[in-house]
C-alpha cells in the first residue's frame, strides 16, 4: 500500500506519528516550506510555548524577526536570524511564483530591518544538525543539539527535534521543563 501524499500546508500521517513516539525528554516539531510550525510535542510546548500558544498558526521566521523576545530566548540570535533568511530565501528559490512565500518575505521586508539586511545578503543554506544555546526563564541558559528530518512525499516539510546528552545540565533542564508542561499537549498543531 502506498501512502497518499499530505498536502504542503497539512501535517503528514508518518510526522504526527513520529512527534507522537518523540518522548521525555526530547522536543520536536514539524515545520513547512514557509516555516510554520504545523505540530509539536510536550518538549516543543514546554520550550517554545510562548511561540505555539495563541491564535494561527506560528512561524519561526516571523518568530525571530518580529518578536523581541527572541533575542532573550535564542542565545546566538545572529546565527539564528541568518540561518533562518538563508533557508527561506532557499525555498523561495524553489518555488519563486509561491504567492505564501512572497507575502511572507514581503511582511518580514517592511518589519524588520535585520530581514531586509540579512534578505539582501543573499544566502542559501540547509542546517540538518547543529547546537542551539537558548534561555528559558525556569531553567536558565542551556545549549541542545538539534537535528533537521525531511518528511518523505511531503516537499518542504521536515521535523526539528532537540535534544541532550543524559547528564548534561541541558538534559535536566529539559527533563524540568517538560515537568511544567501538561501532557494534554503531547501533540498538537
């Protein structure tokens, strides 16, 4: 049996599921071409819940160029900001007549001057792995490795998981934080 491919916009089957078997203590979500954030687990809530809570549907870029509390949350802000125009600027560059991503380029032109500096760089790039140092104000500053997994039959989707090394001081921060979050938000989106 072949499974039917998800619409870009809509969370595919296989990636609920994985967020579903993505348990204590890691963090995960699933993110589009245009980097909503379409579901996420208890780790990603417990972490990121200031940006998945509230009404529609949340983007990381927009996240970090509109939401002054991202330079407190992301560490390395600066290499945060620049990866993440060098991604979406990569999937422009795939699908340059997406009229989603013209407007969302176009917003994040006329509200952010680093956009529009960092956008005119013209960068394209893919982080499948690397660290992110955050700051969580019940746990203090920690760093997690991240991986990036694109969702097959899905174009431009892919999970995010975080993630520590048990023993580290990142790994009980997570274990901690997951500890706040209600597990009535295992998986949502």
């Amino acid at each position: 049996m072949r499974l039917q491919p998800a619409e870009p916009d809509e969370l595919s089957p296989g990636a609920r599921r994985m967020l579903e078997l993505l348990s204590e203590p890691t963090a995960a979500y699933v993110i589009d071409r245009y980097s909503d954030v379409l579901a996420w687990n208890a780790g990603a809530a417990a972490i990121f819940g200031h940006l998945v809570e509230g009404s529609g549907r949340p983007n990381n870029v927009r996240y970090v160029f509109t939401d002054p509390e991202s330079r407190q949350r992301f560490s390395d802000w600066d290499e945060i900001a620049a990866d993440s125009v060098a991604h979406l600027r990569a999937a422009t560059g795939r699908r340059p007549d997406d009229p989603a991503l013209r407007r969302l380029v176009a917003d994040l032109h006329a509200r952010s001057a680093a956009f529009r500096e960092l956008w005119a760089d013209h960068e394209l790039r893919h982080k499948v792995s690397g660290h992110k140092r955050l700051y969580h104000p019940l746990v203090g500053a920690f760093t997690l490795d991240y991986v990036v997994l694109a969702v097959p039959n899905v174009p431009g989707q892919r999970l995010v998981a975080y993630s520590a090394e048990p023993g580290t001081t990142a790994y009980d921060a997570l274990v901690r934080l997951w500890a706040a979050v209600p597990r009535a938000s295992t998986v949502a989106g």
